[in-house]
C-alpha cells in the first residue's frame, strides 16, 4: 500500500516553481531528451516527479540528492505535454534543501561567490591576465548595492 504524503506536496505547492508537480500524469516525456539521465543511470525526471506526486520526499531533500545532478537544461519543460515544468519542480526542490542551509559544498560556494561579487566564480588576477593576453576587456566590477538588496 503506497501511502502519499500530502503535507509535503502541500509545501511543494508553496515554492515558486513547484506548484505544478501534481499534474505530471507520468508519460515519460521528460527522460527523452534528458542530458542528466542518458549520462547517468540514476537521474530520472520521471521518477522525481512521481515522488514528489506521492510525498516520498525524504531522499530528495538531501545535500546528496540526485536532483543536484539536473543540467537546468530545460529540455523537459518544452517536452511535458501537462505544462508541468519538471526542471522549475526540480529548482524549487533545490531551493527547499537551500532553505536548510543542506546544499552541497560546492553548490554553496558558488552562492557565496555570487553574494560577494555577483558572479558565480570568482576573477583571480590570473584569468584577468589572460583575458588581457587574449586581448579581451578586463572583468569590470559589478556594483553590488542592487543585488545586496535583493539578497537581503
């Protein structure tokens, strides 16, 4: 007997880009043209989407979730017959995980990065001098007053 939980598709339902996971009818459009999934064996949009539906979230919301393994590549999106948007569930999956501060390490050195200079790697004097080698304009400085407060 598959028990749904219908808390958590009820917190789902809350996150922006979540909302529409209760729609997927499970067709199977969105592991056709799957990057993540034809490189490895466990990613599976399908079955995401199919656990969200049933509340069986646990795995999921972990810093070693498969969904971290999700391209953003936006190919399910324009696949889904339902208008589900698998990758906006993923993302808002994603930002759940963020919300208790449980990202992996290296998806929450690329926040810091963007908190302190507005991109997601940092400019090292190294790849400015290549950049100017390369005979390319340096990295400006961004200003960041914008974006402290959107961040705040």
């Amino acid at each position: 007997m598959i028990e749904i939980d219908f808390s958590f598709k009820d917190k789902l339902d809350q996150v922006i880009g979540g909302e529409m996971h209760s729609f997927c009818f499970q067709c199977g459009a969105c592991v056709g043209d799957c990057p993540s999934a034809r490189y490895s064996e466990k990613f599976n949009p399908r079955l995401i989407m199919l656990k969200t539906i049933l509340g069986q979230y646990q795995e999921l919301l972990t810093e070693n979730s498969i969904i971290w393994e999700c391209t953003n590549c936006y190919n399910c999106y324009e696949r889904c017959p339902q208008d589900v948007r698998p990758v906006e569930v993923i993302v808002a999956l994603k930002n759940m995980i963020a919300q208790k501060k449980q990202s992996p390490p290296k998806v929450q050195q690329m926040v810091d990065a963007v908190e302190k200079t507005g991109r997601t790697v940092i400019v090292t004097p190294t790849s400015q001098r290549i950049r100017n080698e390369l005979g390319l304009k340096p990295v400006a400085e961004l200003a960041m007053d914008e974006l402290k407060e959107i961040l705040a």
